[in-house]
C-alpha cells in the first residue's frame, strides 16, 4: 500500500472513528437516563438534569406557584398596563411541563440528535414550561385597562324591543388584541421568565360571537314566545301577548356564550298593568270626624301584582312551554302615609264650610251623595293639589251613578252622573273661603240660581275638571256630608288663612255676562292678599256668546 493511499484512509478513518465515537458515546448516555432528563437541562433557571419524574415534581411544583402572582406588563406606545398572572389565569401545567423536560434532547432527527448532545455537555439545554393564559379573564382586564384608546368590540345581539325578535349585527372593535397579548405572554412565560414583560400595539379587536349565533338565539327567543302566556294572581288573569312577551327579551355575552336575558324589571312593570286590579289596596293613615273631633286612624296594607320571582316564573313557564296559566305571588304595598305621618299635618279643627241645597227625590241626589261618600277622607298633603276627575275619574253606571240633568254646550241634557256639579260647587265655596288656591276651575255657561252667583263650578269628564291646591303648610282633610236636599263640605286643618268676598263686577263678554268675584284672604300672621274668580253666563239655554 503506498505511502498516499495510507494518508487518505487515515484522514478518512479519523473523522468516521469520531463519529463512531460520538454516537456511541451518546446512545450510551441516553440509554442510561432514559427515564431521567438528559443531562445539563436546566427549567426555569433550576438544574433539573439526571432528574427522574418523581424528582421533578416537586420542583415544577414550585415553579407553579410562581406565576399566580408573578406580574405581567403589556408594553405599548401610548402607555402600559399592568397586573397579576392571577387576574388573567396565568398558570403552569405541571404534568405537561414535567413530560416536556424528559423529552429534551429526545426529539428531532437521529443524525442531528448527537450533536445536540455533545453541544449540551458545554451548553446548558432549557427546558420549556407549559402556560396557558385564561382568554375570557385577559380579555376583561384588557377591557377595563386598555391605554392605546381602546373601543370595545359590540357583540352581535337579539332585540325584541318592538314585538319581533330581530338580530342586530355586532361590530369590531380596536385596542389591544386579546389573542395576540395572549400569544406574546405565553411565548415568554414559557421559558420561564418572570416578571413577564411583552410588547403589544393596537389592532382590530372581533367581537366574541358572530351572526350565526345570534340566529340561534333569536330561533330559540321566538320558539319560546310562538303563543300567549296566561298568567293569574289575586283573582285576576289575563294573557300575556307574544308581542308583549318578546319586548321582554334581549342577549347577553358571557364566557359561556351568547345568551338569552330576561328584563324582569319591564315584566314586572308590564304585569303590573295588566293584573292592575289584583290584590287589595293599600289605605293610607288618614282621619274620621267625631261629632266636633278629629281622629287620627291607621292605614293598613295591601297587596298587588307581583312579589318579586314572579319574572323567573315566568322565564321557567316559558322555557317549560307547557301551557296552562302561571300563578304570581302578590307583593305587600305599604300605605304612603302612616299613622305617625298623619298625625304630624295638622288636621285638627274647621277652617271652612259650606252648604249648598237641592230638591229632595231627583235621579240626580244620588250622584251628588256618591261624590261626598267617594272622597269623604281625602287628605291634600302640603304642596298638593286634589283633582276632582282625577281622583274619582268618570262617572260610569258600574262606579254606581245614574243619570241626571247637566249642561252640554250651553243646553240641558241627561247624562250618567248628571249633577255631580252640586257637588263641586260646594267644595268650589269651602276652598274659596277656606283661603286654598283653586288653580282649575270652570263655571257652568248657565246661571243656576240655587248656587252663588258668579262664584261655582261645574264638572265633566275628562273636563271641566276643578282642582284645588293646599299651599298651606298643613294637611286639609275633606269631609262632605249630606242629607236629602243639601250637601256641606267641610275642611278641617289648622288655621293658615281665611277668604272672604270683597268685590265683584259684572262686564259683557259678546252676548255674555263675564262675573268677575273678588276674594281677600287674611293669614294668620295678618297679611292680606286679593285674588279673584271668573263665571262667564250664557244669556239663555242655546244662545252662544
């Protein structure tokens, strides 16, 4: 063999000998440890090399508790945010990360594997920890701290706001991206690194949920209010229409999905209304008359549609879509005054009075008895006013009043509830000298001579309504009383003001009598103060002015 020959198959055989010697020498050390981390890896800075699973445990262990309260901060242009690894679920997969260290240096190609290997013996290898970051509590805290100006993504929805169930498109957002800080947080987490500090910078954010689960929903809110829902409570019922049912229906985004959401407080205003006469109501503390005493009585109270749960109920009724009506819990309603409350007004002497007459027998004497009996009891808190209509509302056959004369344009017809002005009248004349204001009055368009002249009112529904305002700083208390051809109303109060008449003229208004009624009243701290009251008469039944 030649001197050259030989110098090739050295300079062939050295590196060959080498590379027997290197592959052998690492299928004997991995073969060694192969249910140990390969040597010279190290995890989260710890040296975990030769290290069985049982050994590591405890170690990745300790690691684990680390990044609950390790910080994390989100590096951006405008600014940074920071907060707890707890607050976003930063958390380490111990099994995970135990499998991933036993697994250094044992993956990749056969050919490159040795040399990695004889890397390592110079080289520490690291070991890669398994994190994961809780989307849902990233994107909340984004959400609430967010410096690059973020604007929040809208979700798409389902209204029922007008009787139908209709979906409305959502829109994307801008800000920081959760899945992106998601990406860039776990990326460092994973080598281990603590605090976690990550760059971010704004970018479309999409809303969590898309058309098609709106459609769902909406398919599922419509399949649910497809009939009317019967519901019954205090011996009232009434049927809930599908329209109605659907105003009640909106969505809501949660970590589980879009989902239905149920506005019990316009149910429970709505139910209100329809099961409006349910239950008993409640009587406030006010007072009776004795003989020439004032007695304070307690209230009591009473109940109504619908105690709270009544909205769930009815959600369950709907969700079950059995049929059958649903029964509602009524609510307890407390009197507005109370005893102690009564008490406190004042109310406890005359401080005016007045009677008017009428002919015994007439259809009419009933409805001017029904009026006294219907607000004998009524109290006008200080500031207050009383309407007449609006308190005893229109008089109907049912409410018990019957036909009788009244004054329609000018001329005399019969209608339910005719003569009630008697009644007004005589409250018009108490207030009057009683000193109250009487901000809304209306005269009759005849003269009835049984009545003070120029000074009277009339009533019809919804109007000529009359109203009187207490502006005293005391409760007046109403206490009409009658017989069978007069009625007396009476004020009871303490002694704030009195009216007396102290003028009146009379001037042509077209065909017309305009009555123009002065009134003085004098307070109790002596001052006087004139005001005044208007009739306009026709000069006969029929005839305009």
């Amino acid at each position: 063999m030649s001197t050259r020959t030989r110098v090739l198959l050295i300079i062939v055989a050295v590196p060959v000998a080498l590379l027997v010697v290197l592959f052998g020498a690492w299928a004997v050390d991995t073969q060694r440890g192969g249910d140990q981390v390969v040597r010279n890896v190290n995890l989260a800075d710890r040296p975990v090399g030769g290290l069985g699973r049982a050994q590591l445990a405890p170690i990745v262990a300790g690691v684990a508790e680390r990044y609950p309260a390790a910080t994390v901060r989100v590096e951006t242009d405008s600014g940074d945010v920071s907060f707890s690894g707890d607050e976003v679920g930063l958390t380490l997969d111990q099994e995970a990360t135990i499998d991933a260290a036993l697994e250094v240096g044992r993956g990749g190609s056969v050919v490159t594997r040795p040399f990695t290997w004889l890397i390592s013996l110079v080289s520490p290898r690291d070991a890669e920890v398994a994190v994961d970051v809780d989307q849902v509590l990233l994107r909340g805290v984004l959400a609430e701290d967010d410096p690059t100006g973020r604007q929040d993504p809208v979700e798409p929805s389902i209204s029922g706001a007008d009787g139908t169930i209709a979906v409305v498109e959502g829109e994307p957002g801008v800000g920081l991206v959760p899945a992106a800080v998601a990406d860039s947080i776990v990326a460092v987490a994973s080598d281990g690194e603590l605090p976690v500090v990550v760059s971010a910078e704004p970018g479309q954010i999409d809303p969590q949920f898309d058309r098609a689960d709106a459609e769902a929903l909406a398919e599922e809110a419509r399949g649910l209010t497809d009939a009317s829902l019967a519901v019954e409570t205090g011996g009232e019922s009434a049927e809930v229409p599908p329209e109605m049912l659907r105003t009640w229906l909106s969505s809501q985004a949660t970590p589980e999905g879009l989902e239905l959401n149920f506005d019990e407080a316009t149910a429970f205003e709505d139910l209100g209304e329809l099961l409006v006469d349910a239950g008993e109501r409640p009587v406030d503390a006010g007072f009776r008359v004795e003989g020439e005493t004032v007695v304070a009585v307690a209230g009591r109270t009473g109940t109504a549609c619908c105690e709270e749960g009544a909205g769930q109920l009815v959600v369950d009724a709907l969700a079950a879509g059995t049929g059958g009506s649903v029964e509602l819990p009524l609510r307890v309603v407390e009197p507005e005054r109370t005893l102690a409350e009564a008490q406190a007004l004042g109310v406890n002497q005359p401080i005016a009075s007045f009677t008017t007459n009428f002919q015994a027998g007439q259809s009419r004497v009933n409805n001017i008895h029904l009026m006294a009996v219907k607000t004998r009891g009524v109290v006008i808190e200080p500031g207050d006013t009383f309407s007449v209509n609006g308190y005893v509302g229109m008089r109907t056959r049912a409410k018990g009043f019957t036909p009788g004369g009244f004054i329609n344009n000018g001329v005399l017809e019969e209608a339910i509830g005719g003569g009630v002005s008697q009644y007004a009248t005589t409250l018009f004349n108490a207030a009057f000298f009683g000193g109250l204001e009487i901000p809304e009055y209306q005269s009759h368009s005849l003269y009835i001579s049984r009545y003070p002249y120029g000074r009277e009112a009339t009533l019809s529904f919804p109007k000529p309504d009359l109203v009187i305002e207490n502006s005293t700083p005391y409760g007046v208390l109403l206490w009409p009383t009658y017989t069978d051809s007069s009625i007396t109303v009476t004020l009871y109060s303490t002694p704030y003001a009195t009216g007396e008449q102290t003028g009146q003229t009379r001037s042509q208004a077209g065909n017309c009598t305009r009555v123009t009624t002065e009134r003085t009243r004098t307070y109790v701290d002596g001052r006087t103060e004139v005001d005044t009251v208007f009739a306009t008469y026709r000069p006969g039944e029929g005839v305009n002015c």
